[in-house]
C-alpha cells in the first residue's frame, strides 16, 4: 500500500476521487506540487505571472483536496490582501513540509 500523507491540510479522500482512487498517481501529482511550489512566494511574482500561478494553484489544490489553501487562493484573487497572502505562504509551507514528512 502506499502511504499518504496524513495532515488536516489534505482532504485525501477528495484528492483520491479527483484521481480515479489511483493512489499512485495522486502522490506523483503531490511530489509533483513539492517539487515546482516549495520555493514559491507570491510576493516576489510580476503581476502577470502571479496571476498565472494563482489560476494554476486554485486548480491544482482543489484536485488535490487542499480545501483550505483553495479558499485562500480564491480570496487573494479577490482582494490581494497581505494577510491573506502571509496566510496562504504559512499554509503552504506547512503543507509541502507534511508532504515531504509523510
């Protein structure tokens, strides 16, 4: 069997039915969001590449089941408030270091 992560910033049961309950394809797409986000920051970003990148996650998260990161990156493209910001890079963290410590 292959071990998944376990973290309350993962909804697994959500991500598994976005990927056909294929437990080997939904952690090469979970190594996969490690390997192109964990030095993100959207602050360092132009305008229009943070928007590409933005449009990339909300999708990305939301079929991985990362329910609470998609929220916050549907609020930053609403507002781009900086606490939402700083949220959503604490969260990430977190999540990519659950991730790597699975």
């Amino acid at each position: 069997m292959i071990k998944l992560p376990h973290t309350p910033n993962i909804d697994i049961t959500l991500g598994l039915k976005h990927c056909n309950q294929n437990r080997a394809l939904y952690l090469k797409i979970l190594k996969s969001f490690v390997k192109r986000y964990q030095n993100l920051n959207l602050n360092e970003l132009e305008e229009k590449e943070r928007d590409r990148t933005l449009h990339s996650l909300k999708g990305l998260t939301a079929t991985l089941g990362m329910v609470k990161l998609n929220q916050l990156l549907r609020e930053i493209e609403e507002s781009s408030n900086p606490i939402v910001i700083n949220n959503f890079q604490q969260l990430l963290s977190q999540t990519i270091m659950d991730i790597i410590n699975m």
